[in-house]
C-alpha cells in the first residue's frame, strides 16, 4: 500500500516531503530490509548520518528498490570531530563513498559545537559542496539563532532546514516561530519522544480516542500541523505504515493547544543543549 505524501518548497527550491523515516540503528541486512519496506509504503525521505555508521545501509536500500533514485531524497549530517574545512570536504567525500551515492539530497551539521568553533568553517564546506554537485541542499541541525545568525552574516548563506529536537515535551515554540521567521524549515528529530510517558499520556489518549487514531498519530498530525517535518524511527513494517497515515483527520485548535500545552522548560530528552553540547 503506497502512501501519497504531501511536500514542501525550501527555501533553495527543493521539493522535500513533510514526514520522513529516521534510521538510526538501522544496520546490516535487517536494516536494509526495514528501508526498502518503508520505501514500499511511500516514504521518499531517509534521514541518516556519519555518526550512525549506516549510511552503507541507507544506500544499499536505496539501490535495491524499485524506485528512482530521483524520487528519493536521502540525509546525512557531518559529525563534530570533522567542523575544519578540509576535513569537512573529506567528510562530506567519505559519506558518499560509505552509502556509494552519487550525491545526497540534504547534508546537515550535526551538531553546532560551540566550544570548537568551527561551524562557520564547516558551513562553507557545505556550501562548496553544493557547488560541486555533492549536495542539492545544505542545512544544519540543533542550531540556535544565534549560530545561524552568524552563518549568514559571514557566508551570506542560510539553512534551508534546522533539524532539531521536537516533541509535545519540548515544542521549541520560540525557535520555530525564528525559523518561520527567516524561511528555514523546522525538521523533528525524536519526534515521538523516545519515551513511554509520551504514550500513557491521558490527554492524548483521549484524542486518539476521539480520532480513532493511535497516540503516534496523533502527535504526528500534530507535527504537521505545526509545520514541522517528523521523521520517526520504526522497522516495524505496521508502524511504518502507521505513521504515515495521518492525512486523512485534522486535530482542532483546541487539541492542538493540549498537545502544546505538554511541553515543560526541561523537556529535552538527555538534557542536549546546542549552547554547550559537544557532539564528536
């Protein structure tokens, strides 16, 4: 069964859908199958990264399907340790070879590692990646305002997507809005919440009741509703599908609110603040 996924223009005039498959410890033959499996059921976008050591999966998966290549759009994202422009090209070179594509569709910075202060760097080894060919769109992940802010003043360049944490707990109400603001798409990493309480909450077990929908869902639905792009984990072939079917039901103003009203100021998941988060 092929899920009709609805897109988005960014701001460099990629067309990206709006949910895609997260596949962090996706590995091996098992982690191919899981891919290929979701490719089936109509997801175009693979988020993977350097640091997930599986970029061979992704592109293996990639490969083995029926679908164009064309018609996939596949992620990467540069690790700390790798922020000096020469070892970010090097990087940015290795991650093709390792997933044996051509190109990547978005490669972002992993992590903005302040205390190194090498981003601005790393930034414009993304940049010139983009000219060569090896990237079609360039983003970053778990960036602040201000690092952005400082992307653009010394390059002229701007994201075109911010991949950060993002889940009822910790909305990121702020930062989107910014991203709004300044035309950067908002993508959700954990945006499930990797964690049960999420699940056994009762506020949102009674609008899944009320939906005939599955909490998964409905916090899905939610994240498109806000505009932002989910990509959950699953290998489970019922989940896959599951999470993609989410539009065909609208939460109200009233229940999106609830949803919201979840997140608390120490919502992050393992306490990853970018302002001092080093990421290798």
């Amino acid at each position: 069964m092929i899920q009709s996924i609805p897109t988005v223009t960014l701001n460099d005039g990629l067309v990206f859908p709006v949910i895609g498959l997260g596949t962090y410890n996706l590995k091996g033959n098992e982690g191919v199958n899981a891919i290929t499996t979701a490719i089936d059921y109509g997801y175009r976008l693979l988020d993977t990264a350097y640091n997930y050591e599986n970029e061979g999966t992704v592109g293996e998966a990639v490969r083995r399907t029926a679908i164009p290549r064309e018609e996939l759009l596949v992620t990467s994202k540069l690790p700390g340790r790798y922020h000096r422009y020469e070892q970010a090209v090097t990087a940015i070179q290795e991650s093709l070879y390792r997933a044996q594509l051509d190109y990547y569709d978005l490669y972002l910075i992993h992590w903005p590692n302040p205390k190194q202060n090498h981003y601005v760097e790393a930034w414009q080894a993304l940049i010139d990646a983009k000219k060569w060919g090896l990237i079609r769109s360039i983003g970053v992940c778990n960036f602040l305002p201000e690092h952005i802010e400082r992307l653009e003043k010394e390059t002229g360049v701007i994201p075109s997507i911010n991949q950060i944490e993002l889940h009822p707990f910790f909305n990121q109400a702020e930062q989107r809005k910014w991203h709004e603001e300044k035309g950067i798409f908002t993508e959700s990493w954990s945006p499930l919440a990797r964690a049960n309480a999420v699940l056994d909450n009762e506020k949102l077990k009674k609008i899944a009741d009320h939906h005939n929908k599955t909490i998964s869902q409905i916090i899905l639905r939610w994240h498109y509703q806000l505009g932002a792009i989910p990509i959950p984990k699953s290998s489970s072939p019922t989940r896959q599908l599951e999470n993609l079917s989410i539009f065909d039901f609208n939460l109200d103003e009233a229940e999106m609110e609830m949803i919201t009203g979840l997140s608390h100021s120490d919502g992050r998941l393992k306490n990853q603040d970018p302002a001092t988060y080093e990421e290798f």
